[in-house]
C-alpha cells in the first residue's frame, strides 16, 4: 500500500491535538502518540525528528523507514486515528526491522493495529 498525501498530518494544530488529548507510548527508538477521532474516514500520520536525532541525512533516512512502516502495515491500521510518530536519539543506530518491531508493539499496546497477520 503507497501512503497518500491525504494520509499525511500537516497542520501543527493536528500534531499539538494528538500530543496534548491523545494517549502516548515510549519505545526504545520511538515515541508512538495516537489520538483518536471518529469524523476520520482513515488514519492520518505524522512523523517528528528533531536535530537532536542527527544531521539531515540521518532524520530524512529515519522519516523514510517510518513511512515505509505505514506502507507496509496501513491496512492493518484501525481507521479514525491520528498517529504521531517521533524518533528517539538511538533511532539512528536501529535497523529497519528493529524500528517496524518497536512500532507494531507500541501501536498493539495502543490498539491502533485492527488484527495480526
């Protein structure tokens, strides 16, 4: 599944709504914020990586894997969310394997993920 633009947050407002109402989880290479919304025909996703993550190489490979995470499991994803995803400082040691694994568990723990393949 490619990832829509119209899946894509991009007003501040929707990324300060999901961080201040949502509920959030910590992993060890990211932060998982969700907030749920029941006018939302699908899920909506952002993600935030601060300079504190790396050079901009660095933050743009990390934005490219979390968006390869939502392609790879967007029909797994429960409709009527909005989903922030922040990379912690070590995300930039991770493997792409190593930050799928830590994003399923979070969203599982946050319920986001509809059913298990």
């Amino acid at each position: 599944m490619r990832l829509p633009r119209k899946f894509s947050m991009t007003q501040r407002a929707e990324f300060a709504r999901c961080r201040e109402l949502g509920k959030s989880r910590p992993g060890r290479y990211l932060v998982l914020s969700v907030l749920q919304e029941a006018e939302l025909d699908h899920f909506r996703t952002g993600f935030i990586t601060t300079k504190k993550v790396g050079k901009a190489h660095q933050r743009n490979l990390l934005r490219r894997r979390f968006r390869a995470v939502m392609q790879n499991n967007g029909e797994r994803i429960s409709p009527h969310y909005y989903i922030v995803t922040i990379a912690r400082w070590r995300a930039v040691e991770a493997s792409y394997a190593e930050l799928e694994t830590d994003w399923l568990k979070q969203a599982k723990k946050l319920g986001v993920i509809i059913s298990d393949k």
